[in-house]
C-alpha cells in the first residue's frame, strides 16, 4: 500500500491511501483510524486487513498537497559514505572507506514535504544534495539480528538528504551541517515493506535543473537496510515512525563544486517508490 498525508484547498491533513490515481483518506475507509501516521503505523496490524477490505470515495491524487509523510519522528538517522562510488569522489578530501557505519542525526526541525521548497541558508555557501532512500521503522525494537531486520521495517520512500557543506565539514561532527530547516523533503508516500519486497535492487537518480547528477541502485550499499538495522538497534530502541536515510551514491555537487542557488530545481526519484522535487529559495 502507499500512504501519504495530504490536504485539499487548505483544510486539515489527513492521512490517506492512494488508489490509482485518487487519495482516499483512511478515516472513509475505517472509521475511526488515525489520522496521525505514527499512530497508524503502530496499529498497523489491526488497520491494514481493514484498509484492504474497504472501499470509499477519494478525490484525484493531483489535486491534494502532499505533505511530509511523517512530520514528527523522534529520530531521524542518517549513514555516511555508504555507496563505493560516493567514497571514491570524496577521496581527493582524504576520505576513505569505512570499516564501520558512520552515522549523524538530522533534527526532526529539518523535516520538509516531498515538494517543499528548501532553504539557502544566509550563513552557507555551499548547499548540496544527496538523494536517498528512506527505510520507515515499524515495530523497530532493540537488538535486532539483520535476520530480523526485514520485519522491523515499515515502508520506504524518497528522501534528499540537503547539506550545508561548510557547515559540515568545519569540524568532525557533521549534525549541524546536516540540520537546517527544511534540508530534510520526504516522500511523496510511504511504500509499505511488502509492496517493496527486496529493497536492495531499485534505481535511485536524482536530477539538478533537469542535468542528471547521480544514477546509481541500492543494490551498491555498503552498509545494507539490515546492517544498519542491527548496528542502530543495539545502541537506541528504534520507534514506529523513526526514520533512517540509509546513504546516498556519487555525484553530489560537493565534488564537482556544483553548489546550489535560490531558482534551482532539485528531483529525486527512485523506483517503484515515486519522486520528491523541491525548489531552492533564500532563506527569508
């Protein structure tokens, strides 16, 4: 299934279903659901089979917004240098390839919707993209085996990990690099993990005013979804609606010194789970 959040003509977000080409929200289809998504993640069990046997009225998918599919997340994760092409364009700044997974946090404050615009901050130079995938924890836990792993996974869905580089490389903690509002668009849906199935063999591109700049599949993780499950899980209880972006390949403009400017227009797609486009604008 794909679930998004959305609003029509200004009114209440709401939690919906996508069914073709329309939204339909989940309180038409079972009275009484949710219409907070962590909170239908975790009543997922009880919801879905109800949601599959439902029918209602929705209304055309292009005329909603779209908003971030989970807003609020206690934790968003993201691992660093996690594709072989990325590591190999960073070399030139003295990276190497990881023995270990590498992570940061990026502030739930950074959260932005799939279409968002994204903010050029007035103190950075230098803002980058990252498109990413974004695995969505389910029933999560602590101490999770990578045998484990597939079932504490919720859904997926696109994310464009934004950096401010100068921000980020000034010191050896990459956090507030990685944490201004608005750097963090996710979306457009939550693909649940049974749709995906195998999530390590999708197409994962991500376009800078239409020049195409990383093309790669998840298939070249380093670290894959399960490694940095069992890596995460023995440190912190990961929670329904915790986000993880799980690494970004090579072509980030970071290496070609391509930063982006107020107009430019920045899509990330990856397959089967749909695309997230945002404009870049200064900061006000």
């Amino acid at each position: 299934m794909r679930l998004v959040r959305f609003s029509t003509g200004g009114g209440a977000i709401r939690c919906g279903l996508i069914q073709g080409n329309d939204v339909v929200a989940l309180g038409d289809l079972v009275p009484g659901a949710p219409d907070s998504m962590k909170e239908v993640i975790a009543q997922w069990d009880s919801l879905a089979p109800k949601l599959k046997a439902a029918k209602a009225n929705g209304v055309p998918l292009s005329g909603v917004k779209l908003h971030a599919p989970i807003p609020d997340p206690e934790k968003v994760m993201a691992i660093g240098l996690n594709y072989a092409d990325h590591v190999e364009e960073a070399k030139s700044a003295g990276v190497t390839a990881p023995e270990s997974q590498i992570w940061f946090c990026k502030m739930a404050s950074s959260i932005n919707d799939p279409n968002g615009d994204v903010e050029k901050p007035k103190s950075s130079a230098k803002l980058d993209y990252e498109v990413e995938m974004v695995a969505i924890i389910g029933k999560g836990g602590r101490h999770i085996s990578k045998a484990d792993a597939p079932g504490a996974i919720f859904g997926y869905a696109v994310g464009n990990d934004f950096s401010a580089r100068d921000w980020q490389l000034k010191t050896h903690q990459w956090v507030l690099g990685k944490s201004f509002d608005t750097h963090a668009p996710i979306g457009p849906c939550i693909v649940t993990a049974d749709e995906v199935g195998e999530p390590h063999r999708l197409a994962i591109k991500c376009w800078v005013n239409g020049d195409l700049r990383q093309n790669s599949n998840t298939k070249h993780l380093i670290f894959n979804v399960w490694d940095q499950l069992e890596e995460l899980s023995q440190v912190m209880a990961l929670k329904p609606g915790d986000i993880l972006f799980t690494g970004t390949p090579g072509g980030v403009g970071m290496a070609q010194q391509l930063f982006l400017q107020p107009g430019d227009v920045v899509r990330c797609e990856i397959e089967e789970l749909g695309a997230i486009e945002n404009r870049i604008v200064a900061e006000a």
